[in-house]
C-alpha cells in the first residue's frame, strides 16, 4: 500500500503477521478459533433444536417449559459475570477447553433427563449455560490474540462461524428427528465429538498464558466495571444485540402482522435478515481494515437504524424486504467489533470481554418482554420502534471507538508479542489444522 488509508489510525490491529514457522502457527490457531466459534453455535443448536421432543417426552405445559429453559439463560449469566478472573486466571486455552467439557456435560445430563427426569435435564441446561458463558469470553480473547496477531481484522468472521455452526447443528438435529434418532442418542453423539474436538484444538492457541503483569484479583473484574471506554462499549454492543435480538424473535411475527405478508414469506423475511447478517459479518473485515473501526461502526448503526425505518414504515411488501436486508447488514457488525475493541489490551482483555458480553447479553433477556408489552399496545411491527431508538442510542457511544491511545496496545505489549513470537518460531512446527 502506498498511503495510509482514511481511518487507518483508528485502527487497534497494529501488529504485523509473522512469517515463515510463525505463520503456520498462526495459522493453525486461527483454525482453532474457527472450531471454538462453529462448535460453541453447533452445541446450542443441537439442544434448542431438539426442544419440542422434549416437550413431547417430559409432557410439560407451555409454563414449564419456560421455567426449564430458563436454567440456560441463568447459567449463562452467572458465568459471563465470573468469566473474566476466570480466564484471566487459567488462560483463554484452558478456559475454553474446561467449557467444552462442561458443556458436553450438559448436553448428555440433558439428553438423560429428556427420558423423564424434569430435574436432571434442568442440570444439564444450567451447565450448559454455565459454559457457555465461559466458553465465549474466553474464545473472543483468544480471537482477539488471533487478529492482532495477524494485523487485520478478523472477528467479524469468527461470529459469522458461530452463525454457520448453529445453522449446521440445526440441520443435523432436524435430520435427527425426521429420523427419530432419540434426543439422548443424539445429544451424546454431541457431546462426545465437542469434549473431544474442542480440548484438543486448543493447544494450538497463540494466548496460552497471561501475561506477567496482568492483574488476577477479583478487584481487577470490578475495576473493569468503572472504566467509561469499557461501559460505553457495553451499551453500544448491547444496542446491536438488542437490534440482532428483535430481528430475530419479532421479524417474522411483524411481517406478518404489520405488512400482512404469508406466513412463508414471513419466514423468508427472518432467513434473509440472517443472511445478511451472516454476509456483512464474513465481508466486512476488508471494510475495518481500510477505514477502521469508528467509521465502519458508525456506518452500521445508520444502516441499521434505515433499515429499521423502512422497515417499519414502508407502504409495501418490497419496500420493508429491502429494508430488512438493510437492517441485517448494518447489524452485523457492530457487535464483533465492540467485543474486538474491548479486547485491545491483553492484559485485560477477559475482564473488559466480560463486562461488555454481560452488558450486550442483557438485550437478549430484556428485549423480549420489552417489545412484547409494547405490541399489546401499538402491534408488533410499530412496536420495533423501540429498536430504532435503541440503535439510536448506540449511535452516539461509537466515539469509544476513536483512536485515544487505549485502542492501540502498548509499546510494551508490542515488544512482548514480538520477544514472544521469537522465543516461538524456532520451536513452531507444521500446522494440524492448517
């Protein structure tokens, strides 16, 4: 490149890919990161899939099944609030090899209490909730290693992984139960490839410690909680995951209601929301690193909020379907890039992921029943309003983004990475996964 492109200074992804036996390391990490993501989606998947056969088998009311499902969401919370001195404590390749093992747990106490046992499938859904708090934050620090390792920008393609590993693991669990595979067969098959495949990839991880100087008392994850560049990045992925969130629980319901489409064309509605999301997460990458973060973040949270607009209030059919691609596309990237912004600094990458992964999670929980009151009201389609105003709010935290010294990692952190990257070539060897 012959000049430095508009917005390049914003840009946290600063240091420059290693070469030769280095590149195949990191090449192989990458790898495994890849598998961190598709397996994380793939596990869900597989037991949310299975859901109405164990309904069926445990013979629950609507009302029971709620409080069953609500033992995932719990778990989940509860690790993303620890998961911080966690990872910081034990390394992101640790972390996320015990998650692995702690989910296939959960999947197979789940699978075993689907035949009849309401307490023990309960266990099994808080353990997999459990991880998978864990499991995230600790993957997206080691994306995080990964990207600024490579000197680009990467994370929006590992969430688009994610998305492509709940999409296979639904297919495969929809092909289970066309073919009455029993739920507890499945979710073992499951959970044995997990506590296999995830463990063992993760030895080829780039962060496999912390670094010396990095704080590990329970006052450091409380501290991180205070900072204004961290909880700004917080409220700015919670307002994209609120918008990802809505999209994907009321579009098709609004379609419906609001624009008095079929119910197939309801349903493609939802399918092309995410696959535009999907798209704008594995092309966007090449976007970041022209313009950097601030511009491209800033760019999506109008898009999104366009794209809410038309969808809501455009006079017809064709109109609103353009707008749902729109929306879809300017969501898709704001909330990889929060988590990579959060993760600039190693040294307290875990903590800061935590926070803003509590504070983003949180959308997934509240906007439900928020626009659900709100459609008893206005309708579900006007009801999105709220999304719109939401992503607005989001719109004015995305200065977080600008270049203010804490983006970009430090002189230290640069010399370590390349003391470190030295100590490591001599030794590195050709990739398994590359």
């Amino acid at each position: 490149m012959t000049g430095t492109p508009a917005g390049a200074r914003d840009r946290p992804l600063t240091l420059a890919g290693p070469a030769g036996d280095g590149g195949a390391q990191l090449r192989a990490a990458t790898t495994a990161v890849y598998l961190a993501f598709v397996s994380s989606g793939f596990a869900f998947a597989t037991w949310a899939a299975r859901i109405p056969n164990v309904k069926a088998q445990l013979q629950l009311s609507p009302r029971q099944l709620g409080l069953l499902l609500l033992a995932l969401p719990i778990g989940s919370i509860v690790s993303l609030l620890a998961a911080g001195p966690v990872v910081t404590s034990i390394s992101p390749r640790r972390a996320v090899a015990a998650a692995g093992l702690t989910s296939a747990a959960g999947l197979c106490l789940a699978g075993i209490g689907a035949q009849g046992d309401f307490s023990v499938t309960a266990t099994g859904l808080a353990l997999l909730g459990l991880s998978t708090g864990v499991w995230d934050v600790a993957m997206n620090v080691e994306a995080a290693a990964v990207e600024q390792r490579s000197g680009r920008s990467m994370m929006s393609r590992f969430h688009a992984s994610l998305s492509a590993g709940t999409v296979l693991g639904a297919g495969v669990a929809a092909a289970c139960a066309a073919l009455h595979v029993p739920v507890v067969a499945h979710l073992a098959v499951v959970a044995v490839l997990v506590a296999v495949a995830v463990p063992v990839s993760t030895r080829r991880y780039l962060a496999t410690g912390t670094e010396p100087s990095t704080p590990r008392s329970a006052r450091d994850a409380v501290r991180a909680w205070t900072e204004p560049r961290t909880l700004a990045l917080g409220i700015f992925v919670l307002s994209m995951a609120f918008s990802e969130g809505t999209g994907n629980d009321w579009l098709a319901s609004a379609m419906i209601e609001g624009h008095h489409t079929s119910v197939a064309a309801g349903a493609l509605s939802f399918a092309m929301f995410v696959a535009a999301m999907t798209l704008g997460r594995w092309f966007g990458p090449p976007l970041v690193n022209r313009y950097g973060p601030r511009l491209v973040t800033r760019a999506s949270a109008v898009l999104a909020m366009s794209g809410l607009a038309v969808t809501i209030f455009g006079p017809h059919q064709a109109v609103a379907l353009l707008g749902v691609i729109t929306w879809g596309l300017g969501t898709a990237m704001g909330f990889p890039l929060g988590i990579s912004a959060a993760a600039d600094d190693p040294g307290r990458a875990a903590v800061r992921v935590s926070v803003v992964s509590s504070i983003g999670y949180t959308a997934f929980l509240a906007g439900p029943p928020l626009l659900g009151f709100l459609a008893n009201h206005v309708g579900i389609l006007r009801s999105l309003s709220i999304t719109l105003g939401v992503v607005t709010v989001g719109l004015l935290f995305t200065a977080s983004f600008a270049a203010n010294g804490s983006q970009r990692p430090s002189g230290g952190v640069r010399r370590r990475a390349k003391d470190q990257d030295a100590r490591r070539a001599p030794h590195a060897g050709p990739s398994r996964f590359g």
